[in-house]
C-alpha cells in the first residue's frame, strides 16, 4: 500500500514521507482500483489517530514539564535566598573573627610587655635580695666593726627590706594583671575557636546550598532543552496532521469523484470496489447460521449506533421499502441484471418505492428494528435471489 511504503520510511523526517506519499498519491489517483484508494484512505486514517494520540501524549508532557519547570525555579529561587542569607552572615562572622584576633593580638602584646617586666622586676629583686643576704653574712662575721658602720648597714638593711617589699608589690600587681590579660586570652581564644567553628558550619552549608543550586540549574537547563525538543516534535506533529487532514480531503474528493465515474457501470463489473454501507464491526461471518443473528447466513451485521447513516452502495432503484418481520425495517435496491442489495434493522428509511438512488446516497438511519437486541445494519447481497459474500464486493 502506498501509506505503508511511506510510514515505515526508517530515520526520514514525517514531512518528507507525507510529501512523497502525496506525489504518490495523486500520480496514481486516477489510474488506482478503488480498493487501493480505500486502502490509502483506511491508512491515513490510522495514522491520524496515532498522530493525534502522540500529540496528546506530547501535550500532557508539555503540561507537566511547565509545572515542573515553575517547582524548580521556585526551589532555584529559595536556594538562592538561602545562600544570600548564608553569605551575608558569613561575612558578619568573618568581620567579627577579624575583629577578636585584633584585639587577641593587643591583649598577646600587651602580657607580653608585661611579662618583660615582671621578669625585669624578678631580677633586680634577686639583685636586691642577694646584696641583702651578702650585707647580713658581713654583721654575721663581724666584718663590721665600727658603730658607724653598724648603723649604716641598719640603715642599709632596713632600705632593702622597704625596697624589697615595694618590689614585692609591684610584682604581685604585674602577676595580678598578668593572671588578668591571660583569663581575658583565653576567653578571646575560646570566643575565636567557637567563632571558627560556626565560620566552618556556614561555610559548609552554603556550599552545600550552591551544589544543589548548580544540580538545580542543570536540571533546568536540561528540562528546558527536552521541552524545546518536544516542542519542535508537537509543531511537527501538529503540521504532518494537517498534511495528511488535507490528504485525506483530497482523497475523499477523488474518492467521490471515482463513485461518480462508476455510476454508469453495471453492477457486476465493480465487485471488490463498492463502498461500505455504513463504518462498523461485522458481527458474524457470512454463510454461518448463529443463534443469536437470525439472518447471518445470507448477509452481514454491520454493528453501529442506533441513528448512523446508511448510504446505498450502488445507483440503482428502490423495490421494498417497508417493515417485513425478522428484517425489521427493509430497504431493497435494484441494480439490475439481477443484482440487489437489501438494508435491513433500520430506525427510519428515506426512500419510497420506486425512487431512484445514487451511490453514496443517504437511504436511512440504522437502529433495531426487527426484534434484534444489538444495534445493527443487515446488509446483504443477492444475484437472482442468491445471497452474495459482502467481502468480496465491498472495500474499505
């Protein structure tokens, strides 16, 4: 068929194979058998209602992409919130780190001087209190021997014991402030250690913040790019649908124009090419005696709802035109040289006795008329009174 030979066209873009389709087409629409148009007709068809199906599968992905795409933009936004916050607060962190080693330095500094001092101090003390000791070994040893000089050696000692308590004093204030700078130290170090550690957290969690913004962003990026592809793939779509819905016209319009040009043709020489009463399921098969479809044996069931239209397969005239029991309500044309076709079950007939129809001529409404229980078209066949296969006449 010429739709198959173009459909199945491997890694060829769908507009191409519906041009080429459409080359083929109408270089052989007026040379094909009706059955090949019918064919061709029955395929794009069906490829209208894949195209149509993989739009709707296409549009629904679409849909939810958007959604998705406004989740992730809204979680890229909140990350990006997050990491400003994160951030600013990292830098108050650092400035204060910044600031408490400044002033760890001074108070490093300042214990420093004082601890020249107080060993500055220590020494002259030891200086002092071992001239103390050496002028107490000189009274000790009698060294001394003049009141003069016993009185200046008491008034020496008494010079060093003042001086030794001064520096005694001085010493215990320099240790005093000492003891006082190093508590002070070690809160300052204490406050950077935990200051440090908190710089180290917010440092952590914004990096993990900016992995997901960058998982985030790829997530986006590549989302974006599926929906432009979809995208491209729907226009597409949308496009080879309204090639082949043009197709399809054109070819109902050659169609016609076929019915039309068999008009004047006998009867029997368009076996294999009349059109379908009505588009349905056949319920049983042809010559088969089944319970439930009395009149199965002579003709077909066309299943259909109840009200679809019937049209005439062939020009020809109306014979019967009535009820008539186990048909229902029974439509007959004849189309000469013995041939008939009967449309029974009907809901409402349209043609009177006599009346001269088309083919593809509206006769009548289908329904279950007749005492059938399932909405049907009887459609039969006859050649001298002798039923026909319906599928060796009829082509879809």
């Amino acid at each position: 068929m010429l739709v198959s030979s173009i459909a199945h066209q491997a890694g060829r873009p769908l507009t191409v194979a519906l041009v080429s389709l459409c080359l083929l087409l109408f270089g052989t629409i007026n040379s094909s058998h009706a059955n090949n148009q019918q064919a061709d007709k029955a395929q794009l068809e069906q490829r209208m209602q894949s195209l149509q199906k993989d739009i709707k599968g296409l549009q629904n992905w679409l849909q939810q992409a958007q959604q998705k795409s406004s989740k992730l933009n809204q979680q890229l936004a909140n990350s990006e919130r997050q990491i400003g916050k994160l951030s600013q607060r990292i830098s108050e962190r650092k400035d204060s780190l910044s600031s408490l080693q400044k002033r760890i330095s001074i108070l490093q500094a300042q214990a420093s001087q004082i601890q020249d001092n107080l060993f500055e101090q220590e020494v002259i003390l030891a200086q002092h209190l071992r001239q103390q000791y050496q002028l107490q070994q000189r009274q000790a040893s009698g060294l001394l021997f003049s009141l003069t000089d016993a009185t200046d050696a008491s008034r020496i000692m008494a010079y060093f014991r003042y001086l030794h308590q001064a520096q005694a004093e001085q010493l215990s204030a320099y240790r005093d402030s000492l003891n006082r700078l190093n508590a002070v130290q070690q809160e300052q170090a204490d406050a950077e250690l935990e200051l440090q550690q908190e710089l180290f957290q917010l440092q952590q969690q914004e990096q993990k913040l900016k992995t997901v913004r960058q998982e985030q962003k790829t997530t986006a990026k590549q989302l974006q790019q599926e929906r432009q592809s979809k995208q491209s793939q729907l226009q597409e779509s949308n496009a080879a649908k309204q090639q082949i819905q043009d197709l399809l016209e054109q070819l109902e319009i050659a169609l016609k124009k076929a019915q039309i040009q068999n008009i004047g043709q006998p009867f029997a020489k368009l076996k294999g090419q009349l059109s379908w009463p009505l588009e349905g399921k056949v319920l049983n098969r042809f010559g088969q005696q089944q319970a439930k479809f009395p009149l199965s044996d002579n003709g077909w069931l066309i299943e259909a709802k109840e009200g679809s239209e019937v049209i005439a397969v062939h020009h020809g005239q109306v014979v019967f035109a009535d009820w008539l029991k186990g048909y229902g309500l029974l439509l007959i044309i004849d189309h000469g040289a013995g041939y008939l076709t009967l449309y029974g079950q009907n809901q409402s007939l349209y043609k009177e006795v006599g009346d001269k129809v088309e083919a593809g001529e509206l006769i009548a409404n289908s329904g279950i008329s007749g005492g059938q229980q399932i909405s049907a078209l009887y459609f039969s066949i006859r050649k001298n009174g002798r039923p026909q296969n319906p599928r060796q006449w009829l082509i879809r």
